[in-house]
C-alpha cells in the first residue's frame, strides 16, 4: 500500500498518509481562504487511520473556529499541515502538505464563495455535496 510523508514548514510535525485519499478537490469557502492564505484550498480526504503523526506531536495544535472543522498546525512555526472534519469522519490533509501524492482533484465545493473562478471541466458545487450536509447543487462553470 503506497504511503505518502509530509511536514509542517520548518520539518519538526511529520506525518504519513496511507493508501488513497477518499476525495480530493478545491474548496473555494472564506474559512478556508483565510486560513491558506490563498485564493483556493486544495484538499485531500482520508479516513482518520490512514493519517499519522510520526515526530513533532507534542508541537501539533488544534484551532476549532466551528464545530466542523479541527485545523492543525504546528506551534513553531505556523506551518499547516491538516484539518480534522469529526461530523464528515474524514482528515482533510492539504495537498500541499503531501509532496509526493499524485494530485487528482474531482470535485470544488463552495464554489458560490469563489474569488478564482477556475474552467477545469469538474463539477462545481454551490456548497457541499448531499451527502456531506449540503445542497448538492451545482453551479455552472
């Protein structure tokens, strides 16, 4: 089963993501902007024990703005690294953190709050999908 190793900016939070990511895709919300830095957050989706800490856990912190969404850092230096999603039972580790997987998103949610509009032919839904809570409403591209 492949594996795929990632860190924080400065190194000290290592982590490791098994196998394949359930999902992956853009999401475009303000949250999400805001807490990138960038116009659009690029995700990956995995199962909780397919994601592991492997050196830095005691340097790991947790910011909970809602319910939703447990954003994880490391204390050193800001680096981001993953957001735990506890309603969804999915781990969203940032594409960015994992520099060896193989980026195939399929989907953007949120794409109502979109500040990038992007033409890549995936579908564009106005939130989330149905099954996640949402509308499962798509927006034309």
């Amino acid at each position: 089963m492949p594996s795929y190793k990632g860190e924080c900016f400065c190194g000290t939070v290592k982590l490791e993501a098994t196998g394949a990511p359930e999902a992956s895709g853009y999401c475009h919300c303000q949250s999400c902007r805001s807490w990138s830095a960038s116009p659009v957050n690029a995700f990956t989706l995995w199962k909780p024990d397919a994601v592991r800490v492997t050196a830095g856990a005691e340097h790991l912190a947790t910011f909970k703005k809602t319910p939703a969404s447990e954003r994880q850092y490391c204390t050193k230096c800001g680096g981001h690294l993953m957001t735990n999603h506890p309603g969804l039972g999915l781990v969203d580790v940032f594409a960015a953190t994992l520099p060896t997987l193989a980026f195939h998103p399929g989907v953007h949610v949120n794409y109502a709050e979109t500040v990038l509009p992007m033409k890549d032919g995936l579908p564009k839904l106005k939130d989330f999908p149905a099954e996640f809570g949402g509308s499962g409403e798509l927006i034309p591209e």
